[in-house]
C-alpha cells in the first residue's frame, strides 16, 4: 500500500510540474522541483518494493535516523507555510502615506493575473486611503516588451486612477531591490507605508522591509491564481529559509 501511495503521489507531482508548464510556461526554475520530487516518490516506491520483496533487512538506527530527518523537514516546512498564510490574510493598516506594490510577471505589455489582483487590491484601498501615493516597483525582465512598473502604472491609470498619484520605480529585479529603491523615492523610513504582494508574498516582503529599515509597514495579501498556489507557496518557504540563513530577514 505504501508504494501505490508513493508511487501515485509521484505521478500526481510529475502531471503537476506538466500542467504548470502548459498554463504558465517555463520561465521559473523552482517549478522542476515537482518534476524532481515525483521522481524521488516513484523511486522511493520502486525501491520500497524491492527491500520488501527481497526482505532486506535495514538497520533500525539507520531507518529513525532517517524517518527523524524527514519529520523534522516536515514540520519545519509546516510551521513556515502556517507563518506565511497568517501574514497573508492580515488586514493593512489605514492611512498609509504610500502604498508600493511589488512587480510580477508582464507578459508582453499586459499585467498577468497574479499581478493584476495585486493592482486590484490597491484600487480597493485607495478608495477608502485617498491621500496615499503609489510606488509600482518593478524592472524589466526576460519575456516582457516594458517595464512591470510601467505595465502597472498603465494598467491603474486604465482603471481610473489618477496618474498624478502613481510613482514608478523601474530598475528593481527583485523583492530586496523593490523595497530599497522605493525607499529611496519615499526618503523617510517612518512613513506609513503598506506593501502590496499576493498572499504567499506578505511574510517575507515585511521581513525583507524591516530588516531595511522600515518604520510602520503592513501589507496587503491579494489573491493568488488557484493552480499556482502549491507552486507559490513551497517555493516561498524555501525562500523564506534562504533569507533567513544569508540574514535578509
């Protein structure tokens, strides 16, 4: 029974890692990591069948090291997805002098859908925080014909929004350069601000922020596309230990 559950598992996570490529297309390395892991599930299977078959016997101290090692990833894993779900459903604080929304994917001129919910969830802050600017963060990057930042502010401007309160920063590639170079527009660490990501992002991005410096942030987790969210969401708690062990959190 084991095997056919980790053989299937296995399956599930290679069918996983096809269909992201088909939807999203391969512009990002971490989505291997299901290709990779469906292979180790169905080897882990394989290999199950032989010792059992075979009735080798394994030593026990080898076997709890083992089984210890796994547990502990597990619950390390388990403990950083339950921080950053809690963080991504937090609710912003009012009254924020700038709201800087982080760059995602532009498919050619057009904002993806990730991001469009990002720049959604703005359009419904500033209706009750009229007096905040809007920093779209963001560079360009493989695959995208301008700037996410120009595509952001193209997109807000589409939706009515006033051009006059939309500041662009269009040299950033990454979450740390988002809130550095936006800092440099705002030039008052203790200004109210609210950063803008999709839920599975919030956590890191206000880490990220205070380890820079920010006085008063908090951030607004907008939706995540359904199918991306297994993808997102294990790849940020690898992120997440990554900052943590090169000090950026």
């Amino acid at each position: 029974m084991v095997t056919i559950i980790l053989s299937l598992l296995g399956f599930a996570s290679i069918l996983y890692f096809l269909f992201y490529i088909l939807w999203t297309g391969n512009n990002n390395l971490f989505t291997y990591f299901w290709l990779l892991l469906g292979i180790l599930l169905i080897g882990a299977g394989i290999l199950r069948y032989i010792v059992y078959k075979k009735q080798i016997v394994i030593p026990k101290p080898l076997l709890t090291a083992f089984y210890s090692v796994i547990s502990i990833c597990c619950f390390t894993l388990f403990v950083i997805e339950c921080i950053i779900i809690t963080n991504g459903f937090q609710k912003p604080e009012p009254g924020a002098e700038y709201v800087i929304v982080l760059g995602a994917r532009v498919n050619g001129t057009n904002v993806s859908t990730n991001l469009k919910y990002r720049l959604n969830a703005v359009l419904d802050y500033v209706k009750d925080n009229p007096g905040c600017k809007i920093i779209v963060s963001g560079g360009q990057g493989k695959g995208e014909d301008i700037t996410e930042g120009q595509a952001m502010e193209d997109y807000l401007i589409a939706k009515g929004l006033d051009s006059g309160r939309i500041i662009k920063e269009e040299k950033s590639v990454n979450t740390d350069e988002n809130l550095r170079y936006s800092m440099d527009i705002i030039g008052n660490k203790s200004a109210k601000v609210v950063i803008v990501s999709n839920n599975f992002h919030i956590y890191r991005a206000k880490r990220i922020a205070i380890k820079q410096g920010y006085g008063n942030v908090s951030g607004i987790g907008a939706y995540t596309v359904l199918y991306t969210l297994p993808n997102c969401y294990l790849r940020e708690a690898f992120a997440v230990i990554k900052y943590k062990i090169c000090g950026q959190i």
